[in-house]
C-alpha cells in the first residue's frame, strides 16, 4: 500500500466507525458527554462553583478516556459478532492503519463532548496559549493510553458483554476514584500515595494547574508529563505485543 | 510454483490450549492451481474453516509450509493480503451499512481510487440483483441478502484469489444461483476462488477440482470425474420392483431405498445388473456416483451428520 492508499484507508474506517454510525444513531453523541455533564453539574453545585474549574478539566479528561476504552466494545463485536477484522486482514489493510482508523472514529463520537468543555473551559477564562498547549498534549496522551489499553483488552474477550463489565470499571479506576474532579490535595495521604498508580492523576495534575492559578514546580510538572508519557509508551508496547491480528 | 494459488505441504494445526486433542489439520498437503473455482467439502469440524483461515493469513500454522500465490503464509503476510479477500464463515455486514455501502468503502478500503470502488460496486450489485436493495440499511435485509452483499463485496474487489467460507449457506435456491453466477463470473476473470460448503450439489455444479477433507486429514482431491475413477463402486443403480436383496449381493454394495435397492457397482457389473432387472421386468435407472455418494462411501457417514469435535467452533 502506498501512503495515499494507506490514507484512504484510514479515512475510509472513520467513515464506517465514526461518522455513518453517528447518521444512523445521533443519540451516540450524547452518550459519550452525558457522565462528564453531570459530574460538571454535582461538583459545580455542591462546591458552590469553586472547583468548576476542575469539573470542566476533569470532563475533558472523561471526554477523552472515554473516546479511548471505548473501542473495546467496537473492537470485540467486529471481531467475534460481525467477523469484520477477519475480513479486514484478508485485505491490503495493515494492522497500524486499522488501529488508527477505529481510534479515530471513536474519537468522532467524543467531539461535540470536547467541543463543549473546550467552549467552557474558554469562558470561564482558563485559556491562555500555554495552558491550551498544555490541555491539548495531555488529552493525546490520556487518548493515547486509554485507546492502547482498549486494543490489548480487547484481544482477550470473547464476549462484547465482557467489556460491559469492564468498561465502566475502567472509568471508575482511572477517573472518579483519582483525583480528576478535584485536587489530590483533598485526599489524605494514604489515598494520595494509592492515586499515584493511576496515569491519570498526573494528567489532572498537568491540567488542574490552568484552572487553580497556583505555579506548579517544574520539577513536578516534568515529573508528570514523563510519567504520563511513559505510561502511553507502555500501554503501546503492550498492545503491539500483545493485541493479535491474526490469532495464534 | 508459479501456477499455483495456493500450495500447502505437510500443514499440521493444534489450536493453542486443545489439551492434547487430535489436530484441527494434520499433515495435509494439496495443490490449488491458479483460476477457477476449488471446492473443499467436508463435514462440521473437518478442518475446512481452519484451512481457509490460515490460508487466508487470519491463523498461524503449527508446522508444514503454505504459501498463497508463492508467497509464505508466515514471513509474506502483507504480500498476499494485498491479493486475497475473504468472507469469513458466519460473517455479518456492518449492520448500520446500507447494501452500497458495505461494497463500496470495503473497496475503498482497500485503497481502490473512488471512480473505480463505485464502477464495480454499481457492477457487483447488478450481478448479485442487490441494485434495488442499495439504498437499504443491512439491518432490515433478510439474512440472505445480507449474505448476498457480502459475496458483492469481495467479488467486486481487485484481489487474485477470494476465499468463500460457506457463502451460500441460509440462501434460498434462487439467491444461491445469483451467487453461484457471480462466482462463475469471478473465476472466468482468471481469479482463484476457494469455495468451502456443506452443499454437494454446489461444489459439483462450480468446481473444477474439489478436495474432501475429514478429521483434518485429505481424503481425497481431484476432478469430479477422478473422484469418481478413485471411489471402488464408480457407478449407481436404483433397482424397484419384485426383488430380494440376495439376488443383488454379487453386484456390489446395497442400500435400501424406499421401495427398492440403491446398488453401488464397478461398471461391468453395473451394466450386468441393469441387463439382468430389464429383462426380469424391475425398474432401474444407472448412472455416474453423486459426490455425495462418495462422501458417504469415503467417509462413511453422510455430510450433513455433525459428530465431530468443536474444532472449529472453538476457533470461532
């Protein structure tokens, strides 16, 4: 395959995964925005509108972890439902271009939820260039391990009811129980020390500095931009090792 | 090596965890040549999904060598999924598809420019009479016009060689046709079709060669017409009326049929038998074995009795 057919490729699985299902069904949308809208709406009552701040940058974060495990379900349903990946490596599409192509469609699903939390995280006067960058790395990189995390899952279920189970496991693990919706100050020391485990403690860490207008030691922000980013790498060195394109 | 499609020597798979069991293909040689229709017929859990699995570079082999249009299923995967499509056995189209849809992004897929993924999907729909169905999201087909929009989608691919896995099955006759007609079609255009199915009757009406596969092992594999030279009784005659089965036992094999005898025999006994029942009166008609016939008499069970190991649903 040539760079151009490779593209088509990829441009082609976003269309089947991405944007034809939405056509079909538009309430998949909301579903995606519907659990980060109403921790958005808890925390910002219930803290009085003080850690609005960290409802929006913790949504986003949600947006986008979710856009990730998502492909779990997608990709064990195509698998062993529909035979579709069978049908796709009888083909000239590589396994990388596959992965991209469901990636992205997924992420598809997860715009208008960022489009929305970007929106407010614009008027509540958090966007300044660095913290935009910043906000936009971090996203790729929770994107990145959560769709990498998804692929390697995923070869390993045999039924898509299985990733119901764990789907809504993975949420709680990686974004309600860490401190994405607060600070991790709130926890004590024990629970901060157990938060350290999650990647997405150090995502929220990077993100929560814009909203909480505190200076974060460039020790510490380095720490969590390298533990994130090896985090990723992992999950995607797991994931080509042990995602199966073709079955053993 | 050149003229082959696909060439297997000595493929042996134990699927991963079987806990010793027999092999799902053990030691399995065979030839396929390049164009035309190959059938391979055998009963559930013969080994047939597994070949075509592995062939089709979907399952790792365990040992022996198969290479698909010279290239090795093991070190030339991308080399021959450049060249080879496949409807994978209980394949289902994407079901929020439409019928054009399904044909035309798999082309697109796989990397064909626009124009041409929409001339063939207009021409594989038209030969498999889904045109007015293309507009239909799959979900609302019957299951056998979904199947039906999975043969249009990889006959209307550019690859060399189209492995169907029971394409037909669930169709009714007049589908059954269509899809027979296409993949005609398909083979006149000097592609390999390798055709796997339950239905004697189709194999025999498309295939050029045929292999019989039973327990993972080839049993047998040639033309329709070297089956039958190979089989010990080439011939059939159904013989109705007054008569004993003692009086038949010298020509052959006897099965008891409704209101007579089915003798299987070599020709020159055929031939006695026929000349003999005329001249006593009976009703007799003589012909060629049917491939099921020598399903039966290689394998000794007919193919649609199902008591072989979950090989290949356990694969699924």
């Amino acid at each position: 395959m040539t760079g151009r057919h490779r593209l088509r490729s990829l441009g082609t699985l976003v269309l089947i995964n991405g944007l034809i299902p939405i056509r079909t069904q538009p309430l998949y949308l909301v579903n995606l925005v519907a659990s980060p809208l109403s921790f958005l709406f808890f925390i910002s009552v219930i803290s009085h509108g003080h850690l609005l701040g960290y409802a929006i940058t913790g949504g986003l974060i949600l947006t986008m972890l979710s856009a990730g495990t998502g492909l779990q379900s997608d990709l064990t349903h195509y698998r062993h439902d529909l035979k579709f990946q069978d049908i796709v490596v009888a083909s000239p599409v590589e396994a990388p271009v596959y992965v991209a192509g469901m990636a992205l469609s997924e992420l598809v699903y997860s715009l208008p939820g960022i489009a929305l939390f970007v929106l407010l995280y614009v008027l509540a006067g958090y966007a300044s260039p660095l913290n935009l960058a910043t906000l936009v790395g971090v996203l790729l990189l929770v994107w990145g391990f959560a769709t990498a995390l998804a692929f390697t899952l995923a070869t390993y279920f045999q039924d898509v009811r299985e990733t119901f189970m764990f789907s809504p496991m993975i949420s709680l693990l990686l974004t309600v129980l860490p401190p994405v919706y607060y600070p991790l100050s709130y926890l004590p020391a024990w629970a901060q020390f157990v938060a350290r485990f999650s990647p997405t403690t150090y995502a929220a860490s990077l993100v929560q500095a814009s909203v909480s207008h505190v200076a974060v030691p460039l020790v510490t922000a380095g720490l969590d931009w390298g533990v994130l980013g090896a985090v990723t790498t992992a999950l995607f060195l797991v994931a080509a090792f042990k995602a199966r394109w073709k079955e053993p | 090596m050149g003229d082959l499609a696909l060439s297997a020597q000595h493929v042996t798979k134990v699927y991963p965890g079987s806990g010793g069991g027999p092999p799902a293909l053990a030691d399995l040689s065979l030839d396929i040549p390049t164009g035309g229709i190959y059938g391979l017929i055998g009963r559930n859990g013969a080994g047939k999904t597994t070949f075509v699995r592995i062939s089709a570079t979907q399952l790792a082999l365990t040992s022996g060598t198969l290479t698909v249009l010279g290239h090795d299923v093991r070190t030339e995967e991308r080399a021959i999924r450049a060249r080879i499509a496949c409807v994978p056995q209980e394949s289902r189209p994407l079901y929020f598809l439409t019928v054009e849809e399904v044909v035309h992004l798999y082309l697109k897929m796989r990397g064909l420019p626009p124009a041409d993924a929409r001339r063939r999907t207009e021409a594989a729909l038209a030969e498999l009479s889904l045109t007015e169905y293309r507009r239909r999201l799959v979900n609302r087909l019957s299951g056998g016009l979904r199947r039906r929009t999975l043969c249009a989608m990889v006959l209307a691919s550019d690859a060399d060689v189209l492995f169907l896995d029971e394409p037909t099955t669930g169709l009714d006759p007049v589908a059954r046709r269509e899809v027979w007609q296409a993949v005609r079609r398909a083979s006149r255009e000097h592609r390999t079709v390798l055709l796997t199915t339950h239905y004697l009757d189709e194999v025999e009406a498309l295939s050029g060669r045929l292999a019989l596969i039973e327990q993972g092992r080839l049993r047998l594999e040639g033309t329709p017409t070297e089956l039958r030279d190979r089989v010990r009784f080439p011939y059939r005659v159904t013989v109705r009326g007054d008569v004993r089965r003692e009086a038949l036992a010298s020509y052959g094999r006897i099965a008891p049929i409704d209101g007579g005898y089915l003798v299987f025999a070599r020709e020159a006994e055929a031939r006695e038998l026929t000349r003999w029942g005329l001249e006593r009166g009976l009703r007799l008609s003589m012909g060629p074995v049917s491939l099921e016939d020598i399903f039966l008499e290689v394998v000794g069970k007919p193919i649609d009795v199902d008591d072989a190991p979950l090989a290949e649903e356990a694969e699924a």
